[in-house]
C-alpha cells in the first residue's frame, strides 16, 4: 500500500510533536499508511483552525483538510478535537487513508467512452485543490505541472510550455485529475464576429497655423531686410 502523506500548519509545536509521536507509533499498523512530511504534496493538512483566517487556499494544498478545534467548535467532517487523543486521530486518518485510496484514477466511461481533455487554447483549467499523492505518484513533471495548475488558470497548450511536459503528457494528467473531481474548467467565451464591436477613437488632427504676410513682414524688418 502506498504511504499517504500527512502534513501539519500552523499547529502549536507542543501539539505537532504530540502528533508525530502518534504516527510515528502507529506506523507498525499495517492498516495505518500515514507519514508525517514537512512539504507537500499533501493527501491530508491538519490545520489550526482558531490560527487560521480564510481556508480557500490552504484547502488548494490538499485532497483533505482535517481542523484541529476545540470540542464542539467546528461542524466539518473531518475535525480533531483538542485534547489530542492517539485513538481518535488514528480511527480519522484511517477512515480518510480508506477513502483516498479508494480514488481510482483514469478509466473508460460506459461504451469505451472517456472523457477527452481539449488540447488548445479554448478551454482553461485550474486546480480547486491539491491532489492526492496517489495521482501524482512521485512523479515530479506531474507534481510541476500541478504547482501551475494551483496558482493560475491555464490551457493545455501554456501548460504543456511552462511545464516543459508533452502534450500527450499534459492532456492525459488533465484527464486524471478531471476525473478525480479536483479540476475546474474554464471554457473561453467566442464571441461571434458579427456581435463583435470595436471603439476605436476618434483621430484629431492639431488645428492648421495660419500666418499672415504681416508677421512674416514685422519680422524681416526688424532683421533689417525689408527693402521699401
């Protein structure tokens, strides 16, 4: 079985060391496939919820979020309620660990048919959240291109450039994660020529100088070469 990875923020450090001891223990379970790291790719992010203002992006970093909060504060599904207890953070993770590697990855839809991911510039995506280590699988041009993918919406084609990945490579690790339920798709609106509707200013011309034999006259007589 595959280890998934676990990853702490912004938790207090005596509760983090509290937390490695656990899985530390734990790891002679062989139904317990968790390691604590330090750095994602994250399967799950257990997260202050009291130190923690907006959970949008941190919820980018992983599959699952799991809140630490005090008893009865929080009303999420996956919530670890202070006092850390070794019994309860173990029956979470593997529930969460159960599930996640029930996450199949690509396969044909009824009729052979699959899902196709565009490969142009019609159609941009972007991560809602951070796959599953499962999905990545160590792969580091597929953890590349997820790293772009969670900061910005982009095509296949920009992705591909920016990832220095294949098409082919780019467009089936798309696919995964469409159907993995962790990419939005963001089609591009064309809007028909006949609708289209161009304001172009208007160009303006500098008014015309006009100047009068007298000007040019005053002029040469105060050089002195007017000649009467």
């Amino acid at each position: 079985m595959l280890p998934l990875r676990l990853g702490v923020h912004r938790v207090p450090a005596i509760e983090r060391v509290v937390i490695q001891t656990i899985v530390r223990l734990s790891a002679h379970d062989t139904d317990f496939a968790w390691l604590l790291v330090d750095a994602p790719p994250y399967d799950a992010l257990l997260v202050d919820e009291t130190t923690v203002g907006g959970m949008d992006d941190i919820s980018r970093l992983a599959r699952v979020i799991i809140r630490l909060t005090r008893a009865g504060a929080s009303e999420y599904p996956d919530v670890l309620e202070r006092p850390i207890r070794a019994e309860k953070l173990q029956q979470l993770l593997k529930r969460i660990g159960d599930n996640l590697h029930g996450e199949r990855l690509p396969h044909s839809g009824a009729g052979g048919e699959e899902m196709k991911i565009e490969v142009s510039d019609s159609v941009r995506f972007m991560l809602r959240r951070w796959p599953s280590a499962l999905l990545l699988g160590n792969d580091p041009g597929k953890v590349r291109m997820a790293s772009l993918l969670v900061r910005r919406e982009l095509n296949a084609i920009e992705l591909a450039e920016l990832s220095e990945q294949s098409l082919s490579q780019c467009a089936t690790f798309l696919h995964a994660l469409r159907q993995a339920g962790v990419l939005e798709l963001y089609p591009e609106v064309i809007v028909p020529r006949g609708q289209r509707h161009i304001d172009l200013p208007t160009q303006t011309r500098s008014p015309a100088i006009h100047l009068g034999r007298g000007f040019f006259k005053s002029i040469r007589r105060r050089l002195g070469l007017f000649s009467a």
